[in-house]
C-alpha cells in the first residue's frame, strides 16, 4: 500500500491538531507544519500518545513571511517530497495592525497570500495519476465580508481587525473555486475544496483583550462558551469531510450542519455569492501573483 502523506498547517492546536490527529488515525503521514519547533514538537509528542505507530513529522512553517514558505518547501522536498493531501488550517483572528516583512498586513498574509503561496509551492509535488486534494479553511465570517481589492492591503481605509479577518477568509474561498476550475481545466487529479468549522473555543481569541484565554476575562468567556459551543474534535469534521469523504467534488464547501452552522456534522454550507464571481477570482489571483510574487497555474489561456 502506498504511504498517503498530508500536510496540515497550524497543527500544533485546535482545530488543526485535531485535523492532524484524524487523518493519523486514518493512515496519512501527517506534516505538522508549524511557526513554533517547540508547541510542534509538544502536539506531536500528544499525537503519537493519542495514535500510537502515527508516522508524524514537524516542518517548520511561518506562513506570514515568504522566506519560511520556500525554506518549508526545500525540507519538505528533502524529507518526503511527495503529497496526498494540503490543508490549509492556520489562521489569526482580529490582530491588530501589523505588517510582516514585505509589508503585507498581517491577517492577509497569514490567511490567504502565505497559503496562496504554500499552495504554488507544494503543488509539484502533488502525486501524479492518483487523486489527490486541497482543503482550505474559511471561517462564517467570510458570509459578512466584501472582496476590495482597490485596498486588498489595508493601506489606504482605516483597518478594522475583524473586517480584514472577514475578508481574508472570502479570498480563501474565492481563490478555491477558481483553483478548482483551474486545476479542472487541466484535467489535473488534485481536487480543491474548503471547509469551515462553525464555532468552536480554541486559542483562537488570543489576540483579542476579551477573548484571550490568557487573561482572567478570556478565561471566564472561554470557559462558559466551552459548554455551549463545538469543541475543537467536532470543530474538524467538516475539514476532515472534505478532505476524506467520497462524494464530494471541487469547488464544494462544507461546514457544521446544524443551526447557523454553528455547530453540527458536516453538510454542505453556504458561500457568500461573492466567492463564486469568477470575473472577481481572476483579479483576486492576479493580484495574489503579484503581491506575493510567485505564480500560480499562471499560463491559462485567456479567458
Ligand atoms: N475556532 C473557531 O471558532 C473558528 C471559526 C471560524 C474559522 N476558524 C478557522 O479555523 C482555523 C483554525 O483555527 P483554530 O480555532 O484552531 O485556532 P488556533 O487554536 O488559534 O490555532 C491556529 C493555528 O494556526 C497557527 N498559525 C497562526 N499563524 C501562523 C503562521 N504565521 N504560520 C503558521 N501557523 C500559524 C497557530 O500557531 P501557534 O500556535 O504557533 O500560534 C495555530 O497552530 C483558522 O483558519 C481559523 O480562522 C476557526
């Protein structure tokens, strides 16, 4: 049997650890790709606990700083060089303004151009002839947000933390639709598809004053949120769905069922119509080449 290989970003906690951990109990060689050596290392110590005989594997990974997405991919290629399966998990919520070295504001870079990037990286490596896939992480956010790119990069309007949040996970699922009619014109075996987790008390609200469970305030709103709403397990149903079931198609996008999408198992969940302009797609991709610099099945024919 051939050995499956998924690599799973930000899978040193929440929902990605949990995405890590089912995946291991399902045979994959599961690459933690991480910002921390030392919480990777920690999670990874908790997974082979949790799974014993997983085959598990901690590449460092910065998803907000170029340098660190093309030092991942040189490890990787040394280490395994062949992929099954991409999940783009990590994400930051509500920062406020920061920018990392190429002066991309922070929640972009981290949650959409790094995995924008990761993607064009990896994707060589995908296995030939077998189907193989891309899960992207969006958020319900994303239902409330508008693609600007006149301001993709928050230089000119005042920023607004959550509203880049929001905005960073519509260009997720935007550039996945359009990565899916991409790779489908190919005729290529990778399939691309996204998935959100509905709610669920992570150390998600770290970087906000209320909701960091850090501090005493945070804690008490984390601890009574935990008994109403998903934990972190449930949380990585639909991206284990969409990463595993069998029906599913590119361009689909899973979430929890249940009311809201709040929580629930995983059924099909609703995009903002937004995400399926594909004239939209084409200038969100363009303008993702150029901010980032790298190109992505950049020799389609024109449209
Ligand atoms: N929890 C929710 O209710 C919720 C709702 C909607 C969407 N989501 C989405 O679900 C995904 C997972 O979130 P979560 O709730 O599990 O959050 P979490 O507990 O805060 O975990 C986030 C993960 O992303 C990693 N990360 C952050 N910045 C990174 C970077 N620059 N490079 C590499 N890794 C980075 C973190 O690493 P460190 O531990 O080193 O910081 C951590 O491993 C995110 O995309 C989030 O937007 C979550």
């Amino acid at each position: 049997m051939t050995e499956r290989v998924a690599v799973i970003t930000g899978a040193n906690t929440g929902i990605g650890y949990h995405t890590a951990a089912q995946l291991a109990r399902r045979g994959y060689t599961v690459v933690m790709a991480c910002r921390s050596r030392e919480r990777a290392d920690e999670a990874r110590a908790r997974l082979l606990a949790e799974v014993p005989g997983t085959q598990a594997l901690v590449i460092r990974l910065d998803l907000a700083e170029p340098g660190s997405i093309q030092a991942f991919r040189r490890e990787f290629d040394d280490r395994l060089g062949v992929l099954d399966l991409l999940i783009n998990n990590a994400g930051i919520v509500g920062v406020p303004l920061t920018r990392n070295s190429v002066g991309h504001e922070l929640q972009l870079a981290t949650n959409y151009l790094g995995p924008f990037a990761l993607t064009a990286a990896l994707l060589p490596s995908f296995r030939p002839d077998t189907p193989t896939r891309i899960v992207n992480v969006g958020s319900l956010a994303h239902r409330v947000a508008a693609l600007r790119l006149d301001d993709f990069n928050w230089e000119r309007r005042r920023y607004e933390p959550f509203r880049a949040y929001a905005r960073s996970k519509l260009a997720m699922l935007a550039f996945t639709l359009e990565l899916s009619r991409r790779l489908r014109r190919r005729g290529s075996d990778i399939t691309a598809l996204c998935a959100h987790p509905g709610f669920a008390a992570t150390e998600i609200g770290r970087y906000n004053r209320l909701t960091n469970p850090r501090n005493p305030v945070g804690r008490w709103i984390n601890e009574r949120l935990r008994a109403r709403i998903a934990t972190p397990q449930e949380a990585s149903m639909p991206t284990v769905h969409a990463a595993c079931a069998e029906d599913v198609r590119g361009g689909d996008y899973f979430g929890p069922g249940g009311w809201l999408e709040i929580g629930g198992p995983p059924a099909p969940a609703k995009l903002n119509p937004a995400a399926r302009d594909e004239a939209l797609a084409r200038r969100l991709w363009e303008l993702s080449q150029a901010m980032t610099g790298v190109r992505l099945l950049a020799d389609d024919p024109p449209q």
